[in-house]
C-alpha cells in the first residue's frame, strides 16, 4: 500500500450570510476582530500583520458592512493520513 492510497480528503463551503441579522453579526464580528480583539493582538505577536494592516481590514470589513448585497463563504479542508 501506498502512501497515496490512505490519503483522504474532506471539504465543506458554507454561506454565512442568510439574513440581514446574519450580515450585521458576521461584518461587526469580524471587524471588532481585527481592531480590538484577540485576533489582533495575535496578528501582531506574530508578526503577521502590521497595525496600518489591520486598520485597512477593520475599514474593509466595515464597506463590507455598509454593502447591502454583500455575501461572504468559507472553504474548509481537511487530509486524513493513515500509517499504514
């Protein structure tokens, strides 16, 4: 057996935005986030993000916000390896 044949992959999508409720939680969330939350400061200890970075986000998030047709959906993936 080889590697390749205990390889699995696994996927899902999901549309977050379903009602208006749903885009104001979703869009305030995230901002908040990125400009005050704990995903900043990690983004920050990491090094991953600068402070002007993360502002420009906040401000994205927030258009995104203000856009009435605006959707948002996430991919997830998974692999499952088995030794064989």
């Amino acid at each position: 057996m080889s590697f390749l044949d205990v390889l699995l992959f696994g996927r899902w999508q999901r549309c977050f935005v379903e009602t208006e409720a749903d885009h104001a939680c979703l869009g305030v969330t995230f901002r908040d986030r990125v400009l005050n939350g704990e995903m900043r400061k990690k983004a920050l200890d990491l090094g991953v993000a600068t402070e002007a970075e993360l502002d420009e986000m906040g401000a994205e998030w927030q258009r995104w916000i203000d856009t009435e047709d605006a959707t948002c959906g996430t991919i997830h993936g998974q692999l499952l390896i088995t030794k064989s």
